[in-house]
C-alpha cells in the first residue's frame, strides 16, 4: 500500500497522520477535501479536476485536524477561580458566563509557563464534572446527568482509561460472565435486526437514573470546574437541524461516564461523570475563551415548552 502524510497549515498535526491507502493507478491524482471542522477526506481528481462529490478512495481515510478553537471572550479579572493543568498546557477557570447567567467553563494557553500553541485531541480529559450531589428519579435542573445509555459503543472511563461501554463490560473484573447484566439498571441484548450487540435502559428498575451535581461546592478545583460548562449552541427558537449544526460547532466538550464495579450486583455502575473533548482542537488564545457542552435539542424544547 501506498502511503500519504497530510499536514494542515499552521495546524500541528496529531500522531498517527501517516495513513496507509489502497494501491491506485500511478496516473490517478487525488486531493484533501476540509470540512469546516476539519475533517480531511482523500478523493480521486478524474481528469484533472477536484470532484468534490467523487468517492473516497477508502472508508478509512477521513481523519481530524485540529482545527483553532474561538469562543466567547471572558474577562480574565473577572474569573473566580482557576488553575494550570501543566499536562495540557492550558489554564482552566471559570468566572460569569458569556452564553448563561451564572458561570461559565473557561480556558486559555498558560502563557505565564511560556506556552503559545497547544493542540489536545478528541478523548482528552479536560477536568472533572462534580463528585459530590445527589442521585434522584427525575431530571433537575440544567446540570443534571442522566445514567441511560442507548448504544454499545458510548464512551466510559474504566479502570483510568476512556473505551467504549461494551468493552468495559467486557473486560471489568467482578462483571457477571453473563453479559446481559453487565450493567446496572440496564438490559445488553443481542439485536437480531442489525447483527449486534445493543444496551437499552431496563424499564423494570427501580433505581434512581439521575445525579444532580453540587452546584454551588465547598471549594472549586479541577474535580469540579465542568459543571460550569454551558451549551453555547442554544438561541431561542433555534431548529432541530440548526441546533445540531451549531452544537457541532461550537460545543468541543462531551460528558463522560466513569465506571466502577458493583461487587454485590456483579455490574459495572456509574461513579461519578467527568468532562472530555468531542473533537481535536488547537488552543492559541492567551485571553480566557468560555468553551461549551451540548444540553441536548429535547433539553431546550422542554424548557421552552414549560415558559
């Protein structure tokens, strides 16, 4: 096979940029087609010219580049707490919102430790959610979790490492050999249909689904800074499509399940949410930007339906 290295301008590139392609006719040109968020897609130029609607030349090719995040501007001596994550380079603080009343999740390169440019990919820890609070049977407030998970291969943390929640299930010591139920408050079954192995909520248990953060904790720190994370997508009477497209956008955060073992149900079981990236991102601004995560288009249509 035949392989290619690709490098955004003034973007530095993440490991693993070699990618292998299928073996081609010498003759057959190609060229890097860039979405907006950076996703890279390999196509054939037939006859010389950029078809932009040409098949990839294999599914394996699209690829992220970060691309530079621009978000809101706080003021920085209006930030009520913070601290240098030396790992990534970044300064975390929170301070009032620029999307939200309240506060507001935000980050900037740590120049004062002579960082100008810092490039995090997708699957980053960025920092904890809330450790503390309280699990309830019903939705609370804008920044309640919810334990439902609708699909295999959502992201978890388990035993410090991000994978997806079939293979935690699989690979946690103490879980059941039967991998039906696996997990706490949830049925793993095999859907005929698509081949596959599926998770859906279990309607018959009796457990309560939702945490509810400490909004207001004792101290701040890096456990705790998500929970001021805010949907920047959001705008009344926004769009379903609109809303996606924006959320896509804007919003580079995602949260994050971390698991444990429930040794009595021999289950895997939430312990307590953490925030990551959604996407690669190149940081470069010295000033505080307020960087979001996604509330969800039912979120939003409720609220406004309960106005």
């Amino acid at each position: 096979a035949e392989s290619y290295q690709f490098l955004a301008p003034s973007i530095v590139p993440p490991p693993l940029r070699q990618l292998s392609v299928p073996m081609r006719p010498a003759h057959l040109p190609y060229f890097v087609q860039m979405s907006r968020r950076g996703v890279a897609t390999l196509r054939c130029c037939e006859g010389g010219h950029h078809d932009e609607a040409s098949e990839p030349l294999s599914a394996d090719l699209k690829f992220t580049v970060p691309t530079e995040y621009v978000g809101p501007v706080g003021e920085r001596a209006q930030m009520e707490a913070g601290c240098v994550v030396d790992n990534l380079g970044l300064q975390i603080l929170i301070g009032p919102s620029r999307v939200s009343t309240g506060r507001g999740l935000f980050v900037s390169v740590a120049q004062e430790e002579g960082v100008d440019k810092v490039v995090l990919h997708e699957g980053t820890l960025i920092s904890g959610y809330s450790k503390t609070g309280s699990w309830v049977n019903s939705w609370q407030g804008d920044k309640s979790v919810a334990f439902a998970f609708d699909s295999p291969d959502t992201a978890v943390v388990y035993d410090k490492e991000l994978m997806p929640l079939i293979e935690a299930v699989s690979v946690a010591e103490g879980v059941s050999e039967n991998i039906t139920g696996g997990l706490v408050g949830h049925v793993i079954y095999f859907d005929d249909e698509n081949d596959e192995l599926a998770v859906a909520p279990d309607a018959q248990w009796q457990g309560a689904r939702y945490f509810v953060p400490d909004e207001d904790p004792q101290e701040w720190g890096p456990a705790n800074f998500g929970i001021c994370a805010n949907d920047l997508a959001y705008s009344p009477g926004i769009s379903e499509s609109a809303y996606a497209l924006a959320s896509a956008d804007k919003n580079v955060l995602q949260l994050v399940w971390r698991m444990e073992v429930n040794e009595t149900e021999e289950a895997l079981t939430p312990s307590w949410p953490v925030v990551f990236l959604q996407r690669s991102i190149a940081f470069t601004n010295t000033e505080p930007m307020e960087v979001g995560i996604s509330y969800g288009y039912r979120y939003w249509k409720s609220k406004e339906s309960q106005k």
